[in-house]
C-alpha cells in the first residue's frame, strides 16, 4: 500500500506525539560495530560496504 492509495478522506483524524527515550529504543535492534562505514557528507557507504 502506498500513499497514493489514501485519499483525505480515508482519515479522521492523525496524531503527532513525542516519544520518551525508551519508546524510541524499543523500536531499534541491531547493533552498530563501525560508525565510520557510513560517510557523513554523502550518506553513502565507506569501503564498499552496502548499507
């Protein structure tokens, strides 16, 4: 399902909240062992490692 398959209609209503720190953990997993294979200005991959 994509966003093109919603009209405004199909909602009531939509809420934004915050989030505490643990929800957000909780939706994390994995582990990230090398911080450094993502290059930071071009947000692609470091010695050819797929992200």
């Amino acid at each position: 399902m994509t966003v093109a398959d919603f009209e405004a209609t199909d909602f009531d209503a939509v809420k934004i909240s915050l989030a505490s720190a643990d929800k957000i953990r909780s939706w994390s997993r994995g582990e990230v062992k090398k911080p450094e294979t993502i290059n930071y200005r071009t947000l692609k991959p470091e010695n050819g490692r797929p992200v």
